[in-house]
C-alpha cells in the first residue's frame, strides 16, 4: 500500500488537521491556516511523508514543519519487533510494566501495516508502556552501541552499492576497509572494539542520569545472564566478517586478475580466463572464450614494449585501434569501475 489514494490523502489530510487544532495554539487562533503534505523516499526507497502548516501570524505567512509521521511509525515498529522477537525482551517488558504499574497489558500489540486503525492502537499501547519500553532497552545498551558503530560501516558500502554509477574496483577497497576495521575490533582497536563500547555506554548513561527527570528502575531479579562480549559482541563480528568474505570473496579473486591485460605482466591466459568468462555471461563482452583467447595471444604481443604506468585511455586507445574487441570492453570496464 503506497497512500496515494485520494480518500487515504484525505484521511491523512484530515487527521492531520484535527491534530493541529488541538495541539498548536497558535493555529487555532489563526483565522487561516494549510496542510501541507508530501511524500518522498529516501535511499533504500523507505517512504518518509512530510507534513507542513502554513498559517498567518500577525499580518506575516509562518511555516512550521510537524514530524515525518512514516519515519516515526517505522520507528515503533521497530522497537516492536524488536522487543516481541525475543521471549526473555517479552519476560522483561512485563517485569517492567509490573514495576511501573503501568498497564493490565503485558506486550506490544503487533504493528499492521495497512489499517490505519491498527496503527493508533499500536502507537496508543506504545506510549502507555513507554516507560517499560525504555527500561527494558536500557539493558541492552551495549547491544545497541555495538550494532550503531557497526551499522555506520556497513551503512556506508551499502549506500556506495546501491549507486547506479558505482565503481567495482572502488566498492571492493570499500569492502576491504570494512573487513580490516572488524578485524581491528577484534583485536580491541578503533571505536568499534570491546573497550571502546564499554566506554560509550559509560558516557550515555552518565548523561541520562544528568539530564533524564525519570528514574530508570530495574525490576527486581532482572539480570544479565550471558556475558556480552563472548556471547554475542565477538560472535556478532565475527559472524558478520564470514558473511561479507563468503558474499565478496569470489569477487575480490575475480577482480584481482584485470592485472593479466596490463603492460609488463607475465600473466597467461589461463589466469584471466574467468574474468573474461564472467563478462561474457553477463553479456558485457559480446565474444567467444576462444576468440578473446586469441586476441589476447595477440594483445601480450602488441604491449610487451609498453610502460607499465600508461593511461588506461592510451592503452584502451590501442586495443581499439588494433580492433582487439574484447580486450578493449573488458578495458572499458575496469577504466569505468576504477
């Protein structure tokens, strides 16, 4: 469901207005005043809708932005499946909700993703256990510090994949600089390591002790029962580091043979056979394995005097004027991917 039905845009529009008038007071008194909405996506095409009120204010036009109301569901959503995927989180959010006195109801109501409807009623249930909500993750502070420091370099090679333009050579240094900074971690260096976490974790809730008004307790016989470090950060990396080398191993091997095409290289054929096979696959190259292995007989005789520091476009220059078809595509390739 895309919300781009009129009578949904209405509804919105109209919930929207609703809200307004009874929380802003400036708008209530404002003879005049606009919804503005707008729906856009962001770079994993996650929908995110904008809403704006343009009203007057002493003779002048004031805009205020109201919230990105998708981003905050997404949000609820979220915290929701993340408490109701584990049965202990589950046990905790009660012991929670029994310490506050909070609610008769012991869970997070299951968010749907259609039914407007259902949506209040889970952000209703949301905000009325949201003091156990909090409690019960801040026990997993650390759980949480970890994942933010690994998902800030997993976010970047991902957002760089997701780009139509690109490059492979670049991507794959991208992936390396991913895998040495877990290999890092695990030796306890950079921010991401043990250490470092533990820290972090010292800082933020030494921050909310100064500045948050509401005690945190924890519900009585509640303890942590694993030990984080060998149970679930080293695993997590390390599981996630054999996750990436099984995904891209074959291709940084794949990759590492463009070297066969270049000057001075005493590469065969046989080194770079399933580079060009791949790209014919993959109808980059339009050309038999044979033929390219002929041309390639030909093209190691053409650069044997050549520089090893020519410009890719020089040599990407000789290949076409040779009329080596393939050997200049897969140039093509490796000159548009660097």
């Amino acid at each position: 469901m895309n919300y781009t039905s009129w009578k949904v845009q209405n509804d919105l529009l109209d919930c929207a207005k609703n809200v307004i008038r009874r929380k802003i007071v400036e708008v209530h008194d404002a003879k005049f005043f606009g919804i503005l909405a707008n729906e856009t996506q962001d770079i994993s095409y996650n929908e995110q809708l904008g809403v704006a009120v343009r009203y007057i204010k002493d003779g002048e036009v004031v805009e205020s932005q109201v919230n990105f109301i998708l981003q905050a569901l997404n949000t609820i959503n979220s915290v929701s499946v993340f408490i109701r995927a584990s049965v202990q989180r589950c046990e905790m959010l009660k012991a929670a909700i029994q310490t506050y006195k909070l609610s008769k109801k012991q869970t997070l109501i299951k968010f749907c993703d259609t039914r407007w409807s259902e949506k209040a009623n889970c952000i209703e249930n949301f905000l009325e256990l949201l003091l156990a909500i909090v409690a019960v993750l801040d026990e997993h502070r650390l759980e949480a510090v970890l994942l933010s420091r690994s998902y800030d370099k997993f976010n970047v090679v991902s957002k760089c994949l997701q780009k139509i333009d690109s490059g492979i050579i670049s991507t794959m240094q991208l992936i390396k600089y991913l895998l040495k900074s877990i290999e890092k971690w695990l030796d306890g260096e950079g921010v991401g390591s043990y250490e470092s976490i533990c820290i972090k974790v010292k800082e933020i809730e030494k921050i909310l002790l100064e500045t948050t008004e509401v005690q945190i307790i924890k519900p009585q016989g509640r303890r942590r029962r694993v030990n984080f470090e060998t149970e679930i950060y080293r695993p997590f990396l390390q599981e996630s580091k054999q996750q990436v080398e099984s995904y891209f191993g074959k291709h940084f091997e794949l990759f590492a043979k463009f070297e066969a095409i270049f000057p001075q290289s005493e590469k065969e054929f046989a080194y770079i056979k399933l580079l060009f096979q791949f790209y014919i696959d993959h109808e980059v190259i339009d050309a038999s394995i044979d033929s390219i292995e002929a041309e390639f007989e030909i093209w190691k005789e053409v650069i044997k005097d050549t520089k090893s520091d020519i410009l890719i476009t020089k040599l990407l220059k000789i290949a076409q004027d040779t009329q080596l078809h393939g050997i200049s595509q897969l140039l093509k390739v490796f000159a548009f991917n660097n």
